[in-house]
C-alpha cells in the first residue's frame, strides 16, 4: 500500500506542475494551440482558449488537492 499511495502521490503532483505550466503557457500566449495543431475551432475569437484556461486551472487545483492529501497520508503511516 505504501508504495502504491507513493506512486500515485508522485503521479498527481507531476501532472499537478505540468497542468499548472499549460495554464499559465496558454493564459500569456493562446495561440500556441493552434500552432501546435494548426487547428482553429474558435475562429480566432479566442473563447475556446479561455475554456482551456478555465479547464486547466480547476485540474491543476484538483490535482494539488488530491497529491497533497495523499502525501499526507504518507505522512501518517508507519514507515
């Protein structure tokens, strides 16, 4: 179990940073998407971008949440 816990307390927290770093890459330059893609749903009006940014701020915070209540039961267990 310990090492079950710990790999997923590793998992979320990475997955925690890398939502944390799109966000702020796509919340200062939005069109790195499209450039990425070459696909351009929005039609340059930019709503689908703001959707993202809103979609990956509510991983972000879900990932920290749930890593950081893992790597506090990792705390409390005996070693």
């Amino acid at each position: 179990m310990f090492s079950n816990l710990k790999t997923r307390a590793r998992i979320e927290s990475g997955l925690a940073l890398l939502t944390a770093a799109l966000f702020i890459l796509t919340l200062f330059s939005r069109e790195w998407i499209e450039a990425l893609t070459s696909w351009d749903p929005d039609h340059g009006n930019g709503s689908l971008e703001w959707v993202i940014v809103a979609a990956l701020l509510a991983a972000c915070a879900a990932l920290t949440f749930r890593a950081r209540s893992d790597w506090r039961k990792l705390q409390t267990l005996p070693a």
